[in-house]
C-alpha cells in the first residue's frame, strides 16, 4: 500500500484521475460480465432440466399410462362377448400402443445419462415379448379360445406387464434424480457465482476506496493544507510560514509558485516597512526642525539681547560713567534673559533627546525594554507640529507603570501611522477634534486604544482597511498600504492583535492587544 501511495503521490493528477475513473468503468464492466456468464449458465441448466428431465418425465408417464390402458384393454378383449365388441377393443388396443410407442419415441430422444439408456434397452427387449404375447393373446381370444388366452394373459403377460413396470419407475427415478443433481448443480453454480460476484464487489468496493483514500491524501489534503495555510497567512500576516512541499503532481507545483509568490510578497513587504521607515524618519526630521526651532529661536534671541546689554555696559565702564543704576539694570536684564535662556535650551535638549531614542528606535528594530508612556510620549513629541496651527488636540493618558519587552521602533511606527492615518482621512474636511491614546494593563499584556473623533469608517470599507492597496483617496496619493503595514507589524512583528471599531459621522477607535513581553520572531506562526 505504500508502494501505491508513492506512485500515486508521483502521478500528475492529470494521470490520477483518469486511472481512477479507468477503474470504475472496468471493476464493474468484469462484474457485469461474471453476473451476465453465471446468468446464462443458470438459464442453460435450467432449460435443459426443462427439455431433458421434464419433458421426458411427462412422455415417460403417459408412455407408463398408455401400457396401463393396453394391458387393461387385452384382458377386456378376452372377455368381450361378440365381435363387434372384439373389433372395438381391438381398436382402442391399437390406439393405446400407437400412442404407448409415441411417448416412448419421445421420451428416448430426451434421454442424457447412461443409466437411463440402459434401462431403456432392457424395457424394449421385454417390450418386444410383451408385444407378441399381446398379439397370442389376441388372436387365441379371436378363436374363443378364451381360457387359454386368460391363462397366458395372467401369466405370462402379467409378469413381463410388471416387470416392464418396474423398468418404467426405475427409469422414472433415474430421471428424477438426475434432475435433482442438474437442480443441485445449477444452485451450487449460482452460489459459486454469487459468491464470485459479491467477492468482485467487495474488491471494487475496496479498491475505490482506497483510490479515494489516494486521491483524497494526495489531491483533497494538500488543497486544504493551502487552505489553511492562506488562512493562517491571513489571520497572523506572517510571511515567513513556508508550505510543506512533497510528491512531484500539479499540487505540488501550486505549492512551490505559491511559496516562491509568498517569499516575494515578503520581500516587497519589507521593502515597504523600511520604506515606511524613511517616511517616518522624513516626519520625524520635519518635527525635529519645527519644534526646536522654537526654542533655539528664543535662546538666540535671548544670547543677542545679553551680548547687547553686555556691549552697552562695556561701553559705559571705558567711558567711566558705570553708575549703580546701570549695573543694577544689567544684572536684572541678564537674570531675566537667562531665566528664558536657560528653559529653552533644557527644552531643546530634551526635545533632541526623544527625536534621538525615536529614531534609534524606528531604524534598529532593536528589542528592548522600556516604558510604555516614555515611548508615546517621545513619539507625540515628534507629531505636535503636524497639529500646531489647528484646533486638533492630541491627548494621551498611559499607567506610568506599563513596562514592555518587545520593539519600541514599531510600536513608535504604529502611533505615528494611525496618527498620519487620523490626520488624512479623519480630519481631512475639519481642523478640529480630538486624538487620544490610552492603554492599561490587562494580566501578561496591555491593551491600547487609538481614538479619534473624526468622520468615521463607513460599514462597506471596515472590514476592508487593512487588506492591502485598498483605499479610499485612489488617485490622491493613497497608497492603500499604511493599515495593512500596522496590521503586518502588530500580528507578525510583535505578536499582538488588532481590531477597528467606527461610527460613521462620529468616531473611529483602533484597539491593539500586545503582550508585555513580546515573543520570540520564530514562535510568531499561528
């Protein structure tokens, strides 16, 4: 069974299948034939128990019949009383033997076995005598010599009649038992022949199911293994699951394009993930710029106003008209420059410092732990400005205590994409509204809520945002690939699962489940 389980497993399905329907005609095609033999042999024998054993039984019987009648009619000749009634009984003599040699002519051209031939032999050798008694008989009755006609009838004739009989039952049971043994043989045929039939059956039965065993494990199985191996690639995003690959048929060669379609796939996914990538850092560089312009513009502003009082002072002290007054009013105006100054600069540099661990983050994809509300809020930091001249406010509320062993660069990618993604399609006609994160813990993992109170989602696109190139704004720079690139990285990535709830005209709400310590890549399949 192996043996045939490898040839099959070799076989183009191209071959399977037409071997298999191959087999279904032939199997029953022999079980036809072996009914349609057995059937005619049945028949055969019971035509010939028919014509051999029936017939010649029936003209056995009237032959035994009409002797009756002419044994009968010789001893009614002997006693009739004229000769009218001599000449009648003559007559039916006649008759009775015409027809006794009729029956009989017949019965001997049915006869089949030995036996019968033999005994039919000895019945007319004694028939021969009983003929010529009969006709003594006869004609001493003519002579009225009726005492010795009555004499030969009771004695002669009497015992040859009997043993005559006895030569017709032994005939008459010779043909009985050999329709018996015909009979026996023709029910042992059509056992024999049901047993034959029903042993064809059992194999044909047994056959095709094990060809449906073959086709099942090397066609039905492999197909849903693909089944279950898109579905999984579906419901985890990870690219990296490879089909199990083996035989040489159709399937397998579907399995090998279909992992060589999902390597590529993997390759252009992370060819967009670091695409991606840039993107951010591109954002990131531009909030770099607008938020630290801000208080590197004020700490210049206020070194030039120092260096000036300081040249005005120096002025005065070479003049030597420094009074009390004027060194009271420069050490005023430099307290008060520095108290600006000096907020300022701790401002840029901590401002530097989360643009700095943000990009580190994003471009590493180094795996570390951390808390969970320093990474937000270095990611807001690198977002305020995109919200600056608008009424969108961005709020976050995160347990201090939330820490995590996972990848601080996605989950940075993940806010500033879903923040983007708010931007773009939730307050595309408004410049007013809310963005907020929130997250707490939930055991072993922490669930975190991105909120806006945008336009919405409508019900036909919900269950379609994170397919990939689907998007709403085709032909305005949508790329339909920013979701689908969360979702790849929370299941894949990072082992987390994501859902979108929405209202359309009210709200949209993304909620990730991650766990507080990330799995390792390979146990990421699901």
């Amino acid at each position: 069974m192996s043996i045939l389980n490898y040839t099959f497993r070799k076989m183009k399905i191209a071959r399977k299948i037409p071997a298999a329907i191959s087999v279904f005609i032939i199997l029953p095609l022999v079980i036809a034939l072996v009914a349609m033999s057995s059937t005619d042999t049945i028949n055969k024998n019971g035509q010939k128990i028919y014509d051999n054993y029936l017939i010649s039984f029936v003209n056995l019987t009237d032959a035994r019949k009409y002797l009756y009648e002419e044994f009968v009619l010789i001893k009614s000749h002997i006693i009739s009383p004229d000769d009218k009634s001599m000449r009648h009984a003559e007559q039916q003599i006649n008759k009775a033997s015409f027809n006794f040699h009729q029956s009989l002519n017949k019965f001997e051209q049915t006869l089949d076995t030995g036996e019968e031939t033999k005994l039919l032999y000895e019945f007319k050798t004694k028939l021969k005598v009983f003929e010529e008694l009969a006709a003594r008989i006869i004609v001493l009755s003519q002579k009225n010599q009726d005492i010795e006609a009555g004499r030969l009838a009771n004695d002669e004739y009497r015992v040859i009649f009997d043993d005559m009989q006895i030569n017709i039952e032994g005939m008459l049971h010779t043909n009985i038992v050999g329709a018996q043994n015909l009979y026996s043989n023709n029910q042992q045929h059509f056992q024999d022949s049901r047993s034959i039939i029903i042993l064809v059956t059992t194999i044909l039965i047994t056959i095709g199911l094990f060809i449906g065993w073959l086709l099942i494990r090397t066609i039905l199985e492999p197909l849903l293994n693909i089944q279950r191996h898109i579905a999984n690639l579906t419901s985890s995003g990870d690219l990296l699951q490879q089909l199990e690959i083996e035989g040489k048929d159709e399937i397998t060669e579907l399995s090998e394009a279909f992992n060589k379609m999902i390597a590529s796939l993997y390759h252009t996914q992370s060819k967009l993930i670091q695409a991606e990538k840039l993107t951010s850092l591109g954002s990131l560089v531009a909030g770099v710029s607008h938020e630290i312009n801000t208080p590197l513009g004020i700490s210049i502003t206020m070194g030039s106003t120092i260096k000036d009082n300081f040249q005005k002072f120096s002025t005065l002290l070479k003049t030597g008209k420094v009074r009390r007054t004027d060194l009271e009013r420069l050490d005023k105006e430099i307290f008060e420059c520095l108290n600006i100054l000096l907020p300022s600069l701790d401002k840029a540099v901590i401002l530097i410092q989360s643009f700095k661990q943000v990009a580190v983050d994003q471009t590493s994809e180094s795996r570390r732990t951390f808390l969970l509300s320093d990474v937000v809020e270095e990611v807001v930091n690198t977002l305020h400005h995109k919200i600056k001249n608008t009424d969108i406010k961005f709020e976050y509320l995160i347990d201090k205590d939330i820490e995590m062993d996972s990848y601080p660069g996605h989950l940075g990618q993940i806010i500033t994409n879903l923040f983007n993604n708010a931007i773009i399609h939730g307050f595309d006609s408004t410049n007013s509204g809310v963005i907020s994160i929130s997250a707490k813990q939930n055991n072993s993992s922490v669930i975190i809520k991105f909120e806006d109170n945008g336009k919405g989602i409508s019900k036909e696109s919900i269950s379609k945002v994170f397919d990939p190139f689907y998007t709403t704004r085709l032909g305005e720079g949508g790329s339909g690939l920013g979701l689908n690139i969360i979702f790849n990285i929370v299941v894949s990535l990072m082992g987390g699962k994501i859902k979108v709830d929405s209202e359309l005209g009210k709200n949209t709400c993304f909620t990730l489940d991650f766990p507080l310590i990330s799995p390792q890549r390979g146990n990421l399949h699901m």
